[in-house]
C-alpha cells in the first residue's frame, strides 16, 4: 500500500450516520479517500475506523482537516490521531541475545519494507551491537540484574521518551516488565512471544511445545501488559512439525515465525493500522 | 457474518466524496451500517462497494433506499444492486461424474453455512441421481456427445433460466462451455478448476501437476468466460505434496482443495461479496 | 499411497543393525518393500519402523514373515503388528449434536478416501440418525443422562468390542470418557477437539479463542486418555480468522479444520502409520 | 537435525533387498544409523536412499564404510556419496540487484542455520558489495552486457570450480545460464524463481500475477536447467494476496516467500537431502 497522505484513526460509541459524517469531512474539503476501513462491534456497540486520505499534505490543508475532526471526535466521544505518512515512524528496539529478529527489523527498515526509523537499540546483552554498529544504528547496553532491574527498566524508559518513540519493540528481548513501565508505554509495547498463546506462555515454549508433541508450533506478536503473554494480539504465525525434528529444529522453524509475526506486527502498527478493544485487537489489514 | 438486513453492492468510476454521499443515504433514513466495504482501485480510478444495512427489511423501507440509491447511481454512473439477506439465493448446480463437490454443497447448503437453495442440479451422467434424492433436490439428467452439445446447453440454460438461479456453479462439471452460454450467464457461472490456475490450466491437471514435479497443487475458483480457465478468479487453495505422493494422492489431496475454495467462491458470490472489474475480481471477504 | 500388500509395524529399544535385520527378513522371502519408515528417538533410544511389503498376501506367504517377525520380535523386545491391507479397517463413530464431522467420515470412506469399513454409529442425541440409514449404517441411541453414564458407556463399549473395531472415533461426540473406558480401548480412541491443543482445551474453545481474540484458530485430532484433551497429538490443523469475525464464523472456519484434521487422523491410524510413545505419536505420513 | 556423523546418498535400479544389503554395510561395521530414507519409484523402478551413520568420523572408519559402499554400489548400478557431516559445504551466490536473498542466507549461515560456507558472493552489479564486506565474504564484480555475457560467465565458472563450491546458489541472480555452464554444474545450481512455477515463468513474475489477478502467489526454489524455469523443483511457498494489494505488495510479500524457498532449497541440497529424477526430484526433508 502507498504511504502517501494522511491517515485517520478512531473509535468511538458506535452510532447511526456516523461513517457519513466521518467521510464528509474529507469530501467537504476535497480530499479523495484512498482506503476505507471501518468496523462496528456488535457486542459493545463501538465502532472503529482507519481513512488514508490522499492529500498533499501541505500544513494548512492538515491543520484544516485536524480542526475538523476535533470538532468531529469530541462530539463523538472518540479517541482519535491524523498523522502524514511518508515519515518513517520511530521504533526503539529492545533486544537480549537472540539476533535474528533485529537483524529482519534492520533490514527491512533498510530496504523499504517496514517505514521506521530505529533511533536506538537498547539491550542487556551485547550480541547484537555489532550488528547495529553494520547499520548504524547507535546501541545502549543495559545490564540487568536482579537487584538493578527497576533501575535498568528507568533507564529505559527515559530513553524511550527522549527518542519519541511510537513504539518499543521487543524483539525478544525475554525480560518481564514492570507493571508502571506497560502503563508509561500502554498500547506502544510490542512483544514476539515464541509460541501461539496461549498455548504454552512463559519460559521456553519451545521445549514445552516440543514436550507436549504438538504438530504445529508457532509464534505470536502481541501488545505487552502487566500480565505475561496476556495482551491484546496483533498476529500469529505457525508452521508444521513432526515426530522427527528436535528441540533445536523446532527452535529454527519458529524463528522464521517469529520474524514473520513481528515484522507484520510492527507495520500494522507504524502504519496506524492496529486498534486496540479492550483485551483484542482491530486490524485493518493490508 | 450476520445474514440479516440489506446489501447495497456497487461500482462506479471514483470521484471525491463517493463514500460520504453514498453511506449519507443511508443515515439519512435513520438506518445503521452494519458492515462497510470499499475500494479505490488507483490504475483504473474505479470505486466499488458493498454495505450491509441493519433494516427490519419492510417493504416500504427498502423501497424508499431503492429509490435513494437509484437516483445515486444515476448521477454516480453505478452499476449496483440492492437485495434483501435472509432469503438465500438460488442456485442451480452441474455435475458430471465426481460427487466431493456436490455432496460438500449440499451437507453445507443443509446446515446452514452456505445460505443457498438448490432448485435443480443438472448433469450429463447420473453420478450424483442418487445423492441428490437423498437430500430430495430434483435431478436432471442432460447427456452430451458431441452431435448434441448445443442442444444439451440450450436444455441447461433454459433450466437454470426457469430456476430464476442468481448462480450456476459448476461443481467439476469438466465441459467446455459455449460462448452463447458464458455471454447470458456472464458473471454467473463459478467454476472449480483443480490447479492453482494460471498453472496447469486445461485437461487432467494433477497428472499434468505430477509430471512436472511440483510441490504444492491446488484449486481455483473463478468465474468461467469464453476462454477456458482464464475468467476472473475468486479463489484459491493450496496444499503442500512431496515426492512420494502418487497421482492418486494428488487426487485426494486436491479434492480437499476444490471442496474448499468452491465453498468459499460460491459463499462469496451469494452474499454479494465479490465484484468483478475486468478480468479481476475485487472480494469483500468476511 | 497404494492399499496393497502387507503392512508391518514396530517399536523397541534401539540397537544396532536393527534396520537390516528387520529389512532382511524381507528380502530373505524374496518380496520387496514398497515403503520404509523409520525412526530413532535419541532422547529415549527407542526405535519405530513401518513397512509395506509387496506381497500377493496369500496366507502361506503372509504366515512364514509373521513367524519371521515374530520372532525378531522376541529378540528385539518388539510391539510389533503385521496387517494386510486391501481390507477395510473396522471404525465405531460415536457421534452428539453436531453432524459435519459424521457426513465427512461417511463421504470418505463411500469415495475410497478412507479404507475405513464403518458397523455402527452410536450417539446419546439423534441428530446423526438420518444420516446413517441414508447411508445404510447401522445406529445405535444412547441416551445418556448424569445417573446413567458409566452404564451407558459399558454398553457403547460392549458394541465396539462386538464390532470387533480397530478405531473408535469421537466424531465431536462431546462427552468425557470413563477411565475404565480409556484403559480398555488405549491407543484406539481417536478424538477431534476443536481447538489447536493445549490452548483452549474443555469446554466451548470457540468461545473461548474468541474471548482471547487469537488470529489463529484450529482443531486437534488426538488420542483420547483420561486426562481430557491431553492424550498424543496425531494431526492438527489452523485457519486464521480477524477481528470481523463473530464467533458463528469462527465456529464455521474451524468445522473446516476439524473435518481435515479428523479425516487425516483416522486415514493415518487405519494405515497403521500411528504410533504412540509416551504422550507423543511418530507419525510416518504419506 | 543433527549435523553429525556421516551421510550416505544413493539412487540405483530397485531390487529385491536392496535397503538390507545397505543397510547392512553398515551394522557390520557396528554403527548406528540416525536416520533412514528410502524411496521407491513405482513408475521407473528405480530406487533412493539416503543414510545418516552415527560415526566418530575417524578417517579409518570412514575409509571402511567407503570401500564397502563403493563394491555394494558397483553391484547395485548405482550413483552415490559418502559425506562428513560437520563441514560446511562451499556455496557460491551469484547475485545481482537485489539484497534481500543474500541477506537471508548471509545471516542463516553466520547464526548455524544453514551449514554453509560462502568463499565468495559473484554480481553483475554492486547492491551487496558492502553487505558482504561487513560480513568479511569477498565480492567479485562481473558486468554483463550483451557483448561479453559467455566471457562473463566463464570467468564465472572458473571462480565456482576454484572455490570447489558444491552449489552455485542464485540468489535473484535475474540471468539466463548458457547452457555449458548448466551442464557443467549441473545438479548444482540452485535458482530461486519469483513465482510458483509453472505459472508466471520468465520475466517479471509479479506483474504477470498482478495482471491475472491471482489470488496467491509464490516462489519456487528448482535446480537451473538449460530450459529456463523449468528445471527440477525443490521447494515451494506461497501467501494469500488480495484485491487490494498492489503490485509493489505483491513484490513485499513474495520477498518472504522467495527468502524461505530458498534457505530450505538450499539446505536440503547442502545437507544431501536432495536427489534429483528426470525433471523432479525426491526430498528428504527433516
């Protein structure tokens, strides 16, 4: 899909005429809709949506538009945000000892897949500073320990902030939160947990996978909270096993899972594509 | 997907404020969009839709949005339709000497997943006769050889055109149509083709796939035109093979393929999923 | 994969040169293997092999390799079975509300998908009870109310042990087999839950994935044991699902997955391609 | 799978106790044997094998087992290997604009998913000049231009024999071999083909998918042949696309498709996993 123009975000009380009048301040400023997402919520009666308008973008025609859909939202009671595209949205990368997901990340930032800038990679290991040494990409060790943790996680937070990040990834980055640092970043904390949750959350799923003699393991990309592996999911990926394959190939199958799932994850979210209803998620897929 | 209420579907060349005056008709009668699908194709500057409408669906409520979508689709240059769920449409299936497809129609057609009525299935051997007893739909045995082609499409036509059917589907009925018949039933006839089409269109395609040594094989379900196994497609089906699968399990494995992506095809088309724009289709997928 | 010949299948310690004295007896009666499985678990040191021998299968033949094997198999501390195929398997369906799984079983086994010769179906509801005589297979109600179930399940037994089956499959029969019931029939009860194990096992998985809004949901064919939903995973099967998707949706994707995974189950437990190690199967595809 | 011991290849006429007599090598040399798979073609009578031997891996058993295959082999009519695991086999790649294959193998290889090693990475054009700097691979550039194209590939060849490369990997290398150098690597170069073939072959394979309006798309990892996309498969892998999604969409996802194509492609063939029949081959996947 482009990323071109602006892109508009919402949820509110669902209510009747309401994608009418959403989509006619667009038309009242002549602005063409280049995509049209919306979904109503039988159960709790709340509506969600996601326009790609086609502007160019210049400050008034934005500024406008904002006006608008302020009016527009308060009215509606909704939660929104109008955002240019075309600005790769920023991502701080926490990593640990596994590499193989900030190595996708970097390069399909690199390469034009994913548009994010990644300003930081902050890590309690340094497996993966070399790597960002390659990109370019300044690397922050960390060091975790039992006694220093809330420390460590203030020290990340801070930097988190300093870098206006729109998102924290943690590209198993294998540390339980604190519950004040999952409220601090609420709904801009993105995990790939090595397994499809809730099938076997916590410690090493892939040994538990491989205990239980499943035949299909997977992996999960989810928003982080306070309770491990609970948040909201954004998307899974699987992949078939068999009798014959060894804790280590299903640690290698899973891999490409979880570069899948995460790397999918991350754009539905930079590209405002992710909504989040109570503990499930609206994606507008593309 | 709720069966309840309207579906306004339509397609029309794209113009700014399209979406707002479109779904405006409907606020405007007090009524609620329960789902809403659009899209923009950007070549061809081409918009196309479909609503589902929360209406108690009277009479008189849906003549009154008739008549708004009416003059719309005047000024809009619309091809559209507007139709009333909950009454399934009908659907008259050929046959010829396979019975996965037909017998996964009707179990799905008997339980509620496909909300279709079958008046008439229609086939040149008598394969399925004792199949369709049994689930008391009238069977209709047409033979064909090569002197009475015509005659034997003329019959079919007139049938399917008596059943006031909205779809005919081919449920590997394995006969090459005329043009006569693809031009009257244009967009109406759903055709399973057991490869992953453009691959191995034409005759006998899993031995044509298991000579070649591939190591997925799959269905495809599209809409037969003129040209054999080129008309748009609505959807498809793969699964993985390997070297020690046999024609005969290419066979087996593909019927899982054909019984599935038929189903999901023939779904689409009754609840007014699909719109075809050229030899494309654009499926609004639940 | 061809229905011919003889199958011969095994497990036990492993050891060196077991492959060429179990392939030797073989090829000392001058027959010829059409397929050969193996498998070494290195954790546990424990071989598995399944052969299928080219053979007319005339009793003579088919005698002097049983006292070959068997006889290897006292050396080696083998499980072992020796089966011609071309003889349909017994299976008893036990079947409840729902019919899909029932139907599909049927259509199978009518069309030579499934080597499956089925005596009796047995359900505590009649909803599968049309089904079966338009099919002319016998069936058995058995009600089963909280007071009489271990009675009622004496008798369901008495009729699997009467059918002389090889396979009593839970067709989404719903009900929590006695332990007695699970001891006598170990390795034979072959269940679909309708979920991908362990997540979501008990009651009402749809309900439940849709509580979690997973993106995947799935089915799982497994051998039943007194622990519900925990007995050795023979197959599974996913289909991913969005946020739009109600929870009939669900219910209507996953029969998909249950049918699949169920059908592929029982194909492969029939062929003698199953075998249970501990609470994990070796299951030696085709 | 482990990477340990040795490897056994074999592909000779089938024969009554033919895997006893293999098989049997080798437990009269008192080794275990890891793995073991056979294949049977019906069609052609001819026979396959692949053995994984738990050995130290001394020189003097080695040596042994060599000597009593090759007199087996020479008895058997047949083509075979015996191979240490533990060495990583030597890989060209041959690249040209595109970085997303290199990059995928680079890392697979750096981080022990594919047991490779790359002596030297060949292009007509510069894009992985610095990407396989940092990962300390040489480069060698080699324009091609109409005029010096059969010089071009010579020095090419000269490179892939100097290097003793057991497979000259194309890693959207986006150029026709001439047909000497197919049959002086034959067997050996590996391709990686943008689409699932045989749909979609020659150029530009997106565009030709985006055209027809397929509804899922691919990449096909095969041995190169003189004939162009038409030489024996090796894996294949698909992903669901959509009306919406645009040409560049189609080029972002089947990126994914072409990176796991080609990393298994090439796994299986550097591990002996692969034997090749005519114009198919048999897989021994793990």
């Amino acid at each position: 899909m482009s990323q071109e123009g602006l892109v508009f975000k919402m949820s509110c009380p669902d209510a009747v005429g309401i994608v009418a009048r959403m989509t006619g301040l667009v038309a009242a400023r002549g602005l063409n809709l280049a995509e049209v997402h919306t979904y109503s919520d039988v159960a709790t009666k709340w509506f969600f949506a996601r326009l790609r308008i086609e502007a160019t973008g210049n400050g008034e025609e934005t500024a406008l538009l904002e006006r608008d859909f302020s009016h527009f939202a308060a009215e509606a009671r909704a939660e929104w945000s109008l955002r240019r595209l075309g600005h790769p949205q920023r991502v701080v990368v926490l990593a640990s000892k596994e590499t193989h997901c900030v190595t996708d990340l970097l390069w399909r930032r690199k390469f034009g897949e994913l548009p994010v800038e990644i300003p930081l990679i902050i890590s309690n290991h340094r497996a993966c500073e070399e790597l960002a040494a390659a990109e370019g990409v300044p690397f922050l060790h960390v060091p975790m320990q039992a006694e220093n943790r809330d420390a460590a996680f203030r020290e990340i937070a801070r930097h988190c902030t300093a870098a206006q990040a729109s998102a924290v990834v943690m590209a198993r980055f294998m540390q339980i939160l604190p519950a004040w640092f999952c409220a601090q970043f609420h709904g801009c904390v993105i995990n790939i947990h090595h397994s499809f949750l809730p099938a076997f959350a916590g410690a090493d799923p892939y040994r538990q996978a491989f205990e239980r003699g499943v035949k299909l393991i997977g992996a999960t990309c989810h928003y982080a909270t306070e309770e491990l592996d609970a948040g909201p999911i954004i998307d899974q990926e699987v992949v078939r096993v068999e009798h014959f394959h060894e804790l280590g190939d299903l640690r290698r199958l899973g891999r490409d899972c979880e570069r899948l799932a995460l790397a999918r994850g991350v754009r539905y979210h930079v590209e405002d594509r992710v909504l989040i209803h109570g503990s499930k998620t609206i994606v507008f897929r593309d």
